[in-house]
C-alpha cells in the first residue's frame, strides 16, 4: 500500500476493461478509494470492483458517458454524496479506433476520437474544479499515446485527438498550478489489451522488435507509472508527458 495515495478518492473513466482495469485495481490495491467509471460493460466493471474489495480495498461502479455533460455532473455529484470530494482523476476513455486512410477520412472521424480526448477531459475537470479549488490541491492525468511522436499513418483523426489532449494538459498546467491542481500525461505504447484480440500475433512481434526493450509493455506496467504520478512522491512534476513505451520515442 501507498501511504501517498491511501485514503484517496479517485475516478478513473474507462475503467472497466483493458488499462482502465488495471489502473484502476493498482490504485485500488494502494488504498484508493477507485470509482470504476464505464460506459456499458455493467459486469466487467462490476468484476473490478469485486477483485479490489477481494483485496480489502474500497470501489464503487458508476456507469456514466463521459462525453454527456449532464451525465458526468451527476456521476461527480454521486461520488461526492458516497464517498467525498474527488482528489484524482485518471482520462482513460476511449472509443472506435478506425484506421482510414486520409482520403476517406471525414470531419465525423474526427471529431469522434475529440470527444473522447478533449471533451470528456474538459468535463470532468469542470465537474470536480470546485471541490479542488476549495481545498487548493487535485491531480488530473490524462492518457495519452505515442502516435503523437510517431505519426502512424492512416490513424490521423487518433493522432490529432490526443496530440490536443496533450495540448490540453500543457494549458491546464499552467492555469490550474497556481491553484495547487497537478496535471500530467502519460503515453502509453501499443500494450495489447482486450481490445486488441484481433491484431495478429506477426503484428504484434513487427511491433516488439521496433522497441528498443524488444517487446511490448504490459498493463501492470503501465499502472505502476500511473501509481507514481498521482501520489505525493511525484507532487512537483507536473504539466509532463512521460512516455511509457520501452523507449519507442525516446522523448
């Protein structure tokens, strides 16, 4: 357990499956107290909630769009009301990850990854910005991705959605700092999760030996990183992009 963090209340969106999952039972095995955010995986969040009270910790599951405003305010509104005011939030939600190559990509294909990566992450600060003005302290943490450094082709609508998350984080971090509000992001590499289990295994491999470790990370691995930066240890890092990629960038 994580004294740093223990007794914490966090809300991780996407939280479900996949690095949501497993940010969300890291922290949970820290003694945060984790919302497990979902938009309709009722049974899987559900089984997150079980794995982390198995492991006497504290979670709850709240089912909420995250690009629906009314829907994000009554989701803070609750947790508030259960457990108390939210010191971390964790942007994990995603949506459709289309490749579609540049002459056939339409306004639409990208304005979905925005809402994901710009709009729900405006929302949900919005939502919890009062609570941590009055006690003058909060981390946001956004999850970004390597695209942005490497480009991958057919995959611009995605690339340019979290290159603005990771503009977002730079403005935030300048505003939000004076107010004791931490904002940082973590890119992750290619780590195979559920989503993913129709990528081929030669995919995969092409992948691996394109990463200076030689292979892809794992979502533990990711969670560790994630353990780090919301907890007070990493209490002046802050408006950072940190990749999480076994040197894939190198940035």
């Amino acid at each position: 357990m994580n004294n740093n963090i223990n007794g914490k209340i966090a809300i991780i969106t996407g939280a479900s499956r996949g690095l949501g999952a497993a940010i969300t039972k890291r922290l949970g095995n820290d003694g945060v107290k984790v919302v497990v955010n979902y938009h309709s995986d009722h049974q899987s969040a559900n089984k997150v909630v079980k794995a982390i009270e198995s492991a006497n910790g504290q979670a709850i599951a709240c089912k909420a769009d995250v690009t629906s405003p009314s829907q994000v305010k009554e989701m803070v509104q609750y947790v508030q009301d259960t457990l108390g005011s939210v010191d971390i939030v964790v942007n994990n939600a995603t949506g459709p990850q289309p490749t579609i190559s540049v002459e056939c990509q339409t306004w639409d294909d990208h304005l979905n990854p925005l809402h994901f990566f710009v709009k729900a992450p405006l929302l949900m600060l919005q939502a919890v910005l009062p609570q941590m003005r009055e006690r003058a302290s909060g981390v946001i943490l956004n999850i970004g991705s390597e695209v942005v450094e490497l480009g991958v082709p057919k995959f611009g609508h995605y690339v340019a959605a979290k290159a603005a998350m990771l503009g977002l984080t730079r403005s935030w971090a300048n505003e939000l700092g004076p107010m004791g509000i931490r904002v940082n992001l973590i890119a992750p590499g290619f780590i195979p999760v559920e989503r993913h289990e129709t990528v081929g295994k030669a995919e995969k491999a092409d992948y691996a030996k394109s990463v200076p470790l030689r292979r892809q990370g794992t979502p533990d691995e990711l969670a560790n990183a994630v353990a780090f930066l919301v907890s007070d240890e990493a209490r002046f890092i802050h408006g950072q992009k940190f990749a999480v990629n076994g040197g894939m960038t190198l940035l």
